[in-house]
C-alpha cells in the first residue's frame, strides 16, 4: 500500500481473522463440556455399594421398559424470538404466513431445529445484497437500528423494494440469465437492461407484470435501438440456413429454444434435442422441435458480433432488425433426426400438446408466448428461480430449472400455493414475491448451523441460511459503496469502472446453450481484490471516501480509535466489531509499538496507515465477499 506506512501493513492483514480466532476460541470453551460435573458423577457411581449400583440397573430396565410403552415425544419448533409485525396494506400476510407454517412443518417432521434469528446487522446486509445488489450505507444501517424492532425488517424490505435500485439489480440479474455476461456485446448489454429496468419499475396504473414481460421477449419484433426486449432472440438465433429458407426457415434457432424453456419453465429441453430424455421418459425429441418450431419464422438483417466496426474514430453500433416473415418456413413443419438415422417431422407444437389455433391471430412467437405464459410451470419456475436467489437454493432437490423426476420438489405444496397465488392474486408481480420471501421466519435465520441442520442432505429444509458469495455486480457496487469512490458519484464513470471490474472478474466457460461458469468466493477473487489499484486508490485517497471521513473526525488518539473502528466495520461488513475485536486491535501488541520507539500511535501518518490497513484487510476478509 503506502511506502509512508509505520507499521507492519503484512503482518497487520491478518488482523480481522485474529480476531475472528480469538472470538472461536472463545465460543469452543463455552461450548465445550463441562469436565468437573462430570467427574463428581462418575465418583458417586464409584463410592456406590455393589448391591446398589445392582439394584440401580434393575431399576433402569425397568425404566426402560416403561418408556417404550409410552408413546414417542413430540418433537417441538420453538418458536421465534421475536414476531416480526408486517403492513398488510400491501398484502402478503396470508402468503407469508403458509411459508412459515409449511417451513416449520417440515422441520418437525423432519426433526430439525432452525438455526438462531439472525441479527439485525446480517439481516440489513443479506436483503439489501439480495435485494438491491450491494451492502447498505452506514446511514442506512442507523436508520434501520432506529425503527421499533419486531417492525424494522418488514419497513426495510419496502424501502428497499421502492426504490429503483431493485429494479437495476433484478435487471442486472435477468440480463445476465437472457444474454450470459460475455455473451454479447457491452452495447447490446445495456438495451436490454434499460429495457428491463423500465418494465420492472412500472408505474402505479401498470405494475409489471412478469408474464407480460417474458411474452414480449419471446415474441419481441422491432429494432435493437427502439426495442431492447429484441436482443434476446438475436442472440440465440443459431446456425444460419442459406438454403431452402421458404422449408426451413434462416435460423435453426437451437439455442433459443432450449433457452426459452429453460428460463420460462424451469424445463430443460435440450437434453432432448438429439434423442430422447434417457432418465425422464416425460420428454422426447419432439418436444424440443415442436418448440422450435414456433422460432422458425424469424427473419433478421444480421446478428450482433462482439467485434464492433470503427466509424470515424468512434465505435459504430450495428442496429439490428427482428420480424417474423409468414414466407419462412411456411407449412410450419421442422425435421429431426432420430438414433436409428430414421426423418421425422413436427409442426410447431407445445409441450403439453397444444398447438396453434386456426383462428389464432398473431405470430407463431405470440403463440407460444401465450402457452407459456399460461403454463402452471410459468408460476414454479418464476418462484422457484426467485426462491434460489434469496436462499441460494431452490424448493427443488438440485437446480432450480430442471423440473422432472430426476430433480424433486421437496416442497409441493409450497411451491403450488405460492406459483398460484403469485399468478392469480398478484398478476405476475415480482416485487409482491420478494415482500413473502423476505418477510418469512426461514429467511430472517442466522447461517451457524446447530446438530440438526449441518449436513448437506439438511440444506432442503431451509433451517439455516446457506452461505453465498457475491456476484461479480454485487462485489463491485459494495466496493464503492464501502469505500465511497469517487467511481461511484459519476454514472459513466462507473459504468466504465464495473465493465472493467467484469473483464477482470469473470471467466466465460461458454458453450452451445449460451451458457457460461463465473467464479464466486474463490481465491482467485480475493487476490484481484487485494491487489486491484482501484480499490487501493480509494482507501488511501486523502481527500474521499470512507478512511478519508474517518481521519478528518477523529483526534490521533488510542481511546478516539474506538468509534473509528466502528465506522470501518460498519461501512465494510454493515456490523460494529465485537469488544474483542476491539480490544486486539487496540493492543499495543498488535500495534507493535515499545518504549521508547520512535513509531507511537500518536501521529497523523501512523493512523492514517492503521486506518488504510484495517479497511483493507476489512474488505479482503471472508466475511465482505460472502452473504450470509
């Protein structure tokens, strides 16, 4: 870091996980069992006469006897420490209540005890991460500790669902899922994600409506400039066909249909596209050409490509242009192979059979954004997608897009109430989703698992909060937010800074589904972090930014440094450090100072580099880059 520094910046990096050991350390004593009562039990037994210690275990049969008459003890949920208070002004009541009663359920039947209530520091940092995409801001974090307690979660579930920030992040999500992070070009990238923006905000007269959304990127027509919802087709349109398009069409639009699919229906048809489902007889190989079958009609000026052409110095945009032609593909049937080197046929059929109306007016797109839009697999796959985000796991056994027997529902009839109400009642609305998911019991849990709930087989219960890393887009918004860059006041700026965090960041394992691997959480990450220049840049930034406001308030003093620590922690990990944090980090062991020497604590350029050193280990600790 700083060549200025008087202190052993090295050494002092491990500073927070010290502190982390000494609180562990603490924990394992108190959880260890007691040795002395054990002793003074085992020297009863031992000063016992043998006729005694006989009688004592002719009495203990006995007992045992009569135990298992008795019929079993039922095992007991207790209950939360504290009810938290919902508005039912929005609704939600209802449907938070059945997650917690088929939750609790399944923990009794199963003989699980959830975890503790989590506190209110965690709470504030896990919803505002999953909800808005990036730690909350100091402010924030004393507005919240100042609201009644049973009624601050529930008030900050809607402040964060009303601000438009929920609708960037969930816009970055879907973005991501709709065209991968490297899949298309940066341009491409931000049409489709101001277009989702817009349609997620809503207004008051016209909420968004998720059904409305997914049936206009399906069957979206129009220009990339005028219509971003365009860029989802012409992304997966394919392998281009230059032959005989009036029978088969320009596209063989391989991957949008198994993209579609899987996306909108939580089904993953491209298993199929070559031979039938070897372990789920439920699907074949018509059922991913009947799909396809419906794209076949698209006709496009070209395809976006990553490389942009130079225009006068400037980098010209391609724009893009998607119709349907009724002259492609014109009696509707689409070829597939099977094993045995035997043609067939399909003509655009649904997965449960359907097909178009004849007196169907519209697109073959439209039709089938209209079968999937009323689909019941609509409703699970939404949930269940929704579920997995704010869990890090769905209400299936394994992914949260592959319905079937292979990846069972543990929850049935959570998933069925909560797709139906969120279809019939709430119109498709996501925001009306996050209000159940957040305000139920099982998301409000700490992630320390107890005996009953620390297995693998365990995390389907839901018992615990799983750990998850951030994502790239949530690692780099909590970066600003924590250090207050200057990145962060400019909005091109911080466009530009984040698409070069991204290049830094993810690794595209691309394949032909447009599907990519990112690493999240690894060490890899964690070096980037510590030697990244911008996030050195803001913390030793004399002027801006979260070390700069801490040293222009406080004195140059050992007992000023205590509410100096509480502003870098709150700011980095959204909770005050623990006293014994406190106490190692004001150690004048740790500030490795002697008598006499020259480096005291008593110096503007030693707290300045204290301070730069705290917030940097603070931001490269386990704890920042994981949500808990």
């Amino acid at each position: 870091m700083s060549s200025t520094r008087s202190v052993g910046a090295a050494w002092r990096r491990c500073l927070p996980w010290a502190a982390g050991a000494v609180a562990l350390v603490g924990l394992a004593a108190a959880l260890t069992p007691q040795a002395p009562a054990q002793s003074k039990k085992a020297a009863k037994e031992a000063a016992q006469p043998a006729k005694e210690k006989d009688a004592a275990k002719s009495d203990a049969k006995d007992d045992k006897k009569d135990d298992a008459k008795k019929p079993a003890k039922e095992f007991v949920v207790p209950p939360p420490r504290v009810v938290d208070v919902m508005d039912n002004s929005k609704g939600g009541v209802e449907q938070v209540g059945y997650i917690n009663e088929l939750i609790e359920k399944a923990w009794k039947e199963n003989k699980v005890l959830p975890a503790e209530r989590c506190s209110d520091f965690a709470f504030i940092r896990r919803a505002s991460l999953d909800i808005v995409g990036r730690i909350p801001t100091v402010p924030e974090i004393d507005r919240f500790m100042k609201d009644p307690e049973n009624r601050r979660r529930a008030l900050l579930i809607e402040r964060l669902l009303d601000g438009e920030e929920c609708a960037q992040n969930f816009a970055n999500n879907w973005t991501t899922m709709l065209l991968t992070r490297t899949g298309s070009k940066e341009v491409y990238q931000e049409q489709m994600h101001d277009w989702l923006v817009r349609q997620i905000v809503g207004s008051k007269e016209q909420p968004c409506d998720w059904s409305k959304v997914a049936t206009e990127l399906i069957s979206a027509k129009g220009e990339t400039n005028r219509n971003g919802a365009v860029n989802y087709v012409l992304h997966h349109l394919g392998e281009e066909i230059k032959e005989e398009q009036a029978k088969n069409g320009s596209w063989d639009m391989v991957p949008i249909t198994s993209r579609t699919t899987k996306l909108f229906l939580g089904i993953r048809v491209q298993c199929v596209q070559c031979h039938d489902h070897p372990f789920n007889g439920e699907w074949g190989q018509h059922h991913f050409w009947g799909i396809n079958a419906f794209f076949r009609q698209v006709k496009t000026n070209g395809r976006p490509v990553m490389m942009a052409k130079k225009v006068k110095g400037k980098v010209g945009v391609q724009n893009y242009d998607v119709e349907d032609n009724s002259l492609y593909n014109d009696k509707g049937l689409v070829s597939y192979e099977r094993r045995n080197a035997v043609l067939l046929y399909t003509d655009p059929t649904f997965l449960d059979g359907k097909k178009i109306r004849p007196d169907f007016q519209g697109s073959r797109r439209e039709a089938l954004a209209k079968f999937i839009t009323t689909s019941p697999f609509f409703g699970k796959a939404f949930v269940n997608r929704m579920w997995g985000h704010f869990f890090g796991k769905g209400l299936t056994k394994e992914m949260v897009d592959d319905f079937g027997d292979h990846n069972p529902v543990i929850h049935p009839e959570l998933l069925d109430r909560l797709a139906e109400d969120w279809t019939v009642k709430y119109k498709h609305s996501p925001k009306d989703l996050i209000r159940w998911i957040c305000n139920s019991r099982a998301y409000g849990l700490a992630s320390v698992a107890n005996k009953s709930n620390d297995k693998s087989d365990d995390e389907v219960f839901f018992a615990r909060m799983l750990l998850k890393p951030m994502t790239p887009e949530q690692l780099f918004d909590s970066l600003m937010t924590a250090t207050q860059a200057k990145a962060a006041e400019n909005r091109e700026s911080r466009k530009e800074k984040r698409r070069a965090w991204l290049d830094k960041l993810v690794v595209n394992f691309g394949n032909d589904e447009g599907e990519e691997g990112s690493f999240n959480g690894t060490v890899v990450q964690a070096l980037l972090l510590m030697n990244g220049q911008d996030i050195n840049t803001a913390i030793m930034d004399k002027n801006d930014g979260t070390v700069a406001a801490v040293l222009k308030k406080r004195q140059f003093s050992v007992n000023a440094a205590q509410q100096s620590l509480r502003e870098l922690y709150l700011a980095a990990l959204s909770r005050p450090p623990s006293e014994a944090e406190v106490r190692y980090m004001l150690s004048p062991k740790t500030f490795m100072f002697r008598p006499g020497s020259s480096q005291q604590p008593t110096t503007e350029a030693f707290w300045t580099a204290y301070y730069q050193d705290i917030f940097w280990a603070l931001l490269n600790s386990n704890e920042f880059i994981l949500n808990h």
